[in-house]
C-alpha cells in the first residue's frame, strides 16, 4: 500500500479529515478531530504510527518486524508499521480499522452519535 492508497482508504473512513497540526510533512489522519493515524512525508520509508490494542501491539511487534512500538507515541498503546510491501494489504487495512475503531469507542457519547448520524 502506498501512501495515495494509505490516504484514500483513511479518508473513506466516516468522519475522517486530514491536517498538518506539528509542520508542514507529518500528516495526520482524524476521526472527529482525534488523531488515529500519523506519518511523515518527507521519510525516505513510508511509515505509520497507528493506535492498537495493548496486548495486541505486543503479538504483533513479536510476529512482525515490520512493526515496531510507536516512535515518539505511547509505545503500549501505539505501533508504528513500516508501508513498503511486506505487509500484507489486507493486514494494513485491518491496522488502521483497528485504529480508527480504538479511537472511535473513545470518543464521548455524543461525539460518537454525531459520527454516526454523517
């Protein structure tokens, strides 16, 4: 998956928009303003920091060199997963559903209503 494909599957997710909020290469993915997908631009690998379960990031991080603790993230809670090939597409999709869902059950109920009335 490259990033045109990365982008384009985020930004079909319900209520996803995208921004620049630290400078102007490290884009972040939203779901009603809260960040489940980060990567930077200007990398020579095409990296994400994705939101994952706990106990999940680590079967991951052991089954999968391609991923790794998040990098400048809460390294229980975030992975950052290397884009280049090696992964399945499939698994990447399934990453960033993860993310997108962690994020989504962690927003306050009316937000999450607001989200599903879109």
């Amino acid at each position: 998956m490259d990033l045109e494909a990365f982008r384009t599957y985020c930004l079909s997710k319900k209520g996803t928009s995208e921004d620049f909020p630290f400078d102007e290469v490290t884009l972040c993915l939203r779901v009603v303003g809260k960040i489940f997908a980060i990567t930077g631009l200007d990398s020579e690998t095409f990296t994400v920091a994705l939101k994952c379960d706990p106990e999940e990031a680590i079967e991951l991080r052991e089954r999968y060199e391609d991923i790794q603790p998040g990098y400048h993230m809460n390294k229980k809670h975030w992975n950052t997963v290397t884009f280049d090939g090696t992964l399945d597409d499939n698994l990447l999709r399934r990453l960033i559903d993860m993310s997108y869902d962690l994020v989504v059950k962690s927003l306050k109920k009316a937000e999450r209503q607001a989200l599903e009335a879109l």
